[in-house]
C-alpha cells in the first residue's frame, strides 16, 4: 500500500471536506480526489499562445503601461471581431 502525507493543515480540510462529501475516510476522499484529476486529460494551453497572439498580448500590455484603454464598447466590438473569425475557421 502506497502512503500519501499531507500537512496538518491540508489533512484538516480534507477531514472537513470528506466529512461533508459523506466519506468514510480521508483516504477514501483523497484517494478518489486524485483518481479523478488524473483521470482528466489536461489540454496543452502553450499551442494557443502563437507568436500572433503573443505580438498582440505585447502591444496591450504596452498600451496599458502608456495609459492607453479601451472603452468597454471597443473591448466588445474586438471580442465580438474574434469570436466571428474563430467561428468562421471552425465551420472551414
């Protein structure tokens, strides 16, 4: 059998937490905790950071240091501009 140590602290919450769940024990929770966030494929984010979307991110934070925004109407009118473009390559 495998053994798991958890800080005095994190052992509390997950006592409260597997308490309130209806566990039996904490290692029923925990156990059943860490089987599900394993069980879940974990998406690579780093492919939607392309060197597009990076340029972009710059020029914003840049803007933002220089004390340039936007009104909420802008940020709507380029979400929207971005949402049609994203919906408009997964229909291709």
């Amino acid at each position: 059998m495998n053994e798991i140590r958890l800080s005095e602290q994190h052992y509390k919450e997950a006592e409260r937490r597997a308490k309130a769940a209806g566990y039996a024990t904490v290692d029923d929770f925990v156990a059943e905790q860490l089987q599900g966030e394993f069980s879940v494929e974990q998406e690579d984010l780093d492919q939607h950071f392309t060197p597009e979307v990076l340029a972009h991110l710059d020029r914003t934070s840049d803007d933002m240091k220089a004390g340039k925004s936007s009104s909420m109407e802008e940020v709507e009118r380029n979400q929207e501009a971005v949402r049609a473009a994203w919906l408009k390559k997964q229909a291709s």
